[in-house]
C-alpha cells in the first residue's frame, strides 16, 4: 500500500510517499537515522509488519522541514538511505 505523508495549500503540494509493503520488509530503517529533522517514526500496521511513517505533528510542516535538505541539494538523504526504495516525494 502507498501511504501519503502532507498537505496541500496555496503554494503547492507537499507530500512524502512510503510504500509500506516495500517499508515493512525492511530490517534496517536507516531514513530514521538519515533525517536530520527526525520526521520519520515507526509503528505497527495492520498487518503487525512495523513501518515507517511521517509523525502526526510534523505532516503540515514538510515544506518547511525539508528546506534544509533541498536547499543543501541532498534532498534525497532519506531516500538514500531507505535501502528498500520506498520513500518517494511528491512536490
């Protein structure tokens, strides 16, 4: 399943994909680790497969959380890391 992470507003769109059946294969985890804004955390499925998601508090914030990565140019540090391939943006 592909879960969306974000929000939409007057400026744009600003969403972090996670494909949970990729996520939930995934021993490691490393985008946790690999943001430097820790807007990843995890929690059990439906399944009892733990995946990653986006925290509650920090969903409405991604433009803003994210401007360090895109402004350095390494806006994929979190995608780097995720060696599952299961983190896309969308923006």
């Amino acid at each position: 399943m592909i879960a969306n992470y974000g929000y939409e507003d007057g400026s744009g769109h600003y969403y972090i994909r996670i494909d949970t059946s990729k996520c939930a294969d995934c021993k490691d985890k490393g985008c946790i680790s690999a943001c430097p804004e820790t807007l990843f955390a995890t929690e059990l499925d439906d399944f009892d497969d733990e995946v990653v998601l986006i925290r509650e508090d920090a969903r409405n914030t991604l433009q803003n959380s994210c401007s360090q990565c895109k402004a350095s140019g390494e806006i994929e540090l979190c995608t780097k890391a995720c060696t599952a391939d299961a983190i896309g943006f969308s923006w």
